[in-house]
C-alpha cells in the first residue's frame, strides 16, 4: 500500500509553540462561599426526598395497594433515601466547610478553595 502525503497549503501557519500557550488558561473564581453551596444542595435534596416520600404515601392513601404498587413504593422509597443519603452527605460537608472556613479566617489564612472549582493543570 502506498501513502501519499500532501503538502499542506503555503497559507496555512504552523505553529511551534505548545497548545497550552495557544489558548488561554482559566483561573478559579470563586463565586462565593462553597459551604453555602453544599448546605444548599443538602437542604434541596433533604426537600425532594421529603415530597418523594409524602407524595407516595398520599398515593397509597387514595388508592387500594396490590402486589404491583407495593413494589412501586418499595421503588419510591429507595429513591428517597438515596437522596436523603446525598442530602446528608452534602449537608455535613458544608457545616465542616464552614467551620474550616472560620477557622482560616481567624488565624488570617486565605479561604480555603473547593478542588473542584480549581482550574487543571
């Protein structure tokens, strides 16, 4: 098999130089406070597992229960505490968040940034 290679077009510019120096590198802003982020997010998800629980026991209220809603609502319940388990999760970093927060700012450090919303190198 023969390859034939082209020669690219004379007005075409190669460049030399790597291409992280091509494009620009973001930095992190910090748009606020990320422990009020996360009790955030834990408060969300506490109140949507709360209504999945509550809507699904009006349901079962209104309507008599077979063999097939049962497994629906064992379903329904498993998602809740999933979102109940993440809501707590987020919940407790954002209180530990906040404290490590405090703490810097009363022994004159920077505050602490989240690695997430660090730029990659």
């Amino acid at each position: 098999m023969k390859t034939t290679v082209t020669a690219l077009p004379k007005d075409w510019v190669c460049h030399k130089e790597p291409l992280t120096e091509l494009r620009t590198v973001k930095k992190a802003v910090q748009s606020g406070p990320v422990s009020i982020k996360n009790l955030t997010a834990g408060i969300a998800l506490f109140i949507i597992a709360a209504a999945i629980v509550v809507l699904r026991l009006v349901y079962i209220n209104r309507v008599s229960i077979d063999a097939a809603d049962f497994n629906q609502t064992i379903i329904y319940l498993f998602v809740a505490v999933v979102f109940f388990a993440i809501g707590i999760s987020r919940l407790l970093r954002g209180i530990l968040q906040r404290k490590a927060e405090q703490q810097n700012l009363l022994d004159g450090n920077k505050p602490a940034v989240d690695s997430a919303n660090t730029a990659s190198k």
